[in-house]
C-alpha cells in the first residue's frame, strides 16, 4: 500500500497530508478565509502569499507527528489544476522540489478527481459505478464514476456554481465570506417555505430542457427582486427566512436532478463531495431523496467535503497503485477539464 505526502493550495485553503491508501495518517488545513472575507471574495495575490508562507509549517507539523520520513514515502503529490494560477504553483513547486531531492515520484493531481476521491475517506466506500453530485465554490457537476480515473460528466451548471451562488446571495444579504456557511447559520430557524423561488431549468436550443443541467443565475436575480421588494417596505429583512428559503430551492434542485440522472443512466449509488457537500439541508435532502427512489448513498466525511489535501493524497495513491506517476516538468493550469486528468499522469507532460 503506497504512501504519499500530498499538498493542496489552489485557491484559499493551503492543506498537507500523509495518506495510506484510503487511511488519512495525518491532514492539516491552513484557511486564509478571515483574511479574504475583509475583500468579500477570494484576492489571487493575497491567496499565493499566504499559501508560501503557511506550507512549509504545515508539512513540518504532519511529518513529525508521523513518526516517518521523506524518505519512507512512495510519493509526493500536489494539485496542479484547475485553481488559480501563483496559487497552484506554490503547492507544485514544493511537490516537484521535493521529490527530487528524495528521489521520489512525483503526481500531479486534478482537483476535482481529488473531491471525486474524498467518497473514498468514508466508512464505507462507494463501488463503481455510480454517480457523483459535485458542489464546490467553482463547479457543479453530475460526473459518471466507473472507477479510478475513469469519469464521464453527464451534467454541469450552466452559469454559477452552487458554491458561487451561496456565496453571491450571502453577499447580498449582508451575510459575509464565505456564504455557505453564513447562509446555513441563518437558514437554521428560518421558514424554507416562506419564499417561492425559481428551480432554474437550462432550455435546449430544440427546445424542452437539459434534464441533468443547472442554472442558478435566474435564482440570484430573483432572491435580488425579492430582497429589493422587502427592503421597499422600511422593515428588516426577514434573513433567516429568505436563507433557509433559498438555501431549500438549491438543495432540491441538486438533489432532484441528481437522482433522476442516477436513476435514467442505471447508476444505484448517488455520491455527494465539494463544498458545498457540508451543507446539512443538502445532505439532509439527498438522503431522503435517494430513500424515496431506492438508491443508495454516500456523503464525503464533513471533515473532507471543502478543499483539503487528504483527498488529493487519496487520488494519488490511486494512479500511483495504477503505476503512474508525472513529468517533473509538469506544470499547473488554471482551467483543465476533469475528463483529461489522466494527462497529468503522462509523459511528456501536456503543459
Ligand atoms: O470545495 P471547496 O472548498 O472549494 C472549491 O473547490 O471551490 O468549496 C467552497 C464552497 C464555497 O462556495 C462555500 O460557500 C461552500 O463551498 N460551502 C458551503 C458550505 N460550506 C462551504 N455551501 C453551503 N453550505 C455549507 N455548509
Ligand atoms: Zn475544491
């Protein structure tokens, strides 16, 4: 069983871990979300220099406590797409650093593979194939798993991610960064059922609509209207009732259209894992939904649902089982489609 020193610094988490196989022997997650909630948003700049500062403290932490060293390891990972550019680089040039200087293979690991692979981390595991609702801050994807590195997307957002429109309507409501969480606060004693809001369907240019696609852009202008409308009136906006409102409308959505998909496509497993997977409400809903249609489910561990590196360390441990490795002159790229992750793994690297 291979184990791999994995690093995750594409946006605003900067996160180390030691996996074995699918056991996490160590994980530490720096967040810089204090920092980037002054901005209401994520600051690229801000976001690299943090992540050079908080890595090397975070791989120190997790090797001692392990009781192992470089030199034990199989390997050494990081995520190199997509994400932000100086910010991936930070967790790629450390890898690539490292493994030369140990003598090690070096993976070179797709995002979204690794939240695809935080399925892994549960109790008991997902067997392929099956499906996978994938919520982050920047996708929202239905991707068709019938094992390692093999994923076909079968549905995506055609604007916003879930994670995106979470935290856009936070904003608007004066709720703060990040808004997943700030909207599930407020939605906690607030009536769902208070607001009617619009389900977002993707029209098909020969008409009807993508029965598996997501749109939450109409979602955002209507919560606006609304939030216009009740502001007219001179009294306090009702918060918790238009969050848990909202936060409703989404989760049906996803949980619906999610399920119907499974169902249509023979898949009995329905998988949830990204960010946006922490939202209780969500996971609350898919799993009466899956109830409902006799499928089975699988939630990403709380603890591995938002950006960590134990998830890209699993994803590694994957293709490293699998006999590959990456180019050391493998670069990063901030935009890469998930289905050509197992370029990453090929020699000569594609970037
Ligand atoms: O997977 P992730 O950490 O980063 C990306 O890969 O994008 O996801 C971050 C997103 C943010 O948009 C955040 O608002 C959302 O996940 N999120 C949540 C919750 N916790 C985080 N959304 C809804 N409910 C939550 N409890
Ligand atoms: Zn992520």
């Amino acid at each position: 069983m291979p184990t791999v020193l994995a690093l995750e610094t594409s946006c605003d988490e900067s996160a180390a871990a030691l996996v074995r196989d699918c056991t996490v022997l160590a994980s530490a997650v720096a967040s810089q979300v204090d920092e980037h909630a002054r901005w209401g948003g994520v600051v690229p700049e801000i976001a690299s220099r943090r992540h050079v500062e908080a890595l090397p403290g975070l791989i120190e932490q997790i090797m001692d406590g392990s009781g192992l060293t470089l030199a034990d390891l199989d390997g050494i990972a990081a995520t190199v797409a997509p994400g932000l550019a100086g910010a991936l680089l930070v967790a790629s040039v450390t890898a690539r650093t490292l493994a030369r200087l140990h003598d090690k293979p070096f993976l070179g690991i797709h995002h979204l593979e690794g939240h695809l692979c935080s399925a892994q981390l549960e109790m008991d595991p997902p067997c392929p194939p099956y499906l996978v609702l994938l919520v982050s801050g920047g996708h929202t994807e239905l991707v068709r798993v019938d094992g390692p590195g093999h994923y076909t997307r079968l549905g995506r957002s055609h604007d916003d991610a879930a994670g995106e429109a979470f935290d856009k309507v936070a904003r608007l409501l004066g709720l703060g960064y990040p808004g997943g969480p700030a909207i599930a606060a407020a939605a906690a004693t607030g009536n769902a059922q208070r607001f009617v809001l619009p389900q977002g369907k993707v029209s098909r240019p020969q008409g009807g609509y993508y029965p598996y696609d997501f749109s939450f852009s109409g979602l955002k202008t209507a919560m606006l209207r609304q939030v216009r409308a009740l502001e007219a009136t001179g009294e306090p906006l009702p918060l918790a009732d238009l969050a848990a409102s909202f936060e409703q409308v989404v989760a049906e959505v996803l949980v619906e259209r999610s399920c119907r998909c499974a169902q249509d496509q023979g898949l009995p497993t329905l998988v949830l894992v990204g960010g946006v997977a922490a939202n209780r409400r969500l996971r609350a809903l898919l799993e009466q939904g899956c109830q409902q249609r006799g499928l089975q489910w699988r939630l990403a561990p709380l603890a591995y649902c938002t950006d960590n590196a134990a998830m890209i360390g699993v994803a590694a441990c994957q293709r490293l089982a699998q006999g590959s490795s990456s180019a050391i002159e493998l670069g990063i790229a901030a935009r890469w489609p998930l289905e050509a992750a197992a370029q990453l793994l090929a020699n000569p690297a594609p970037f």
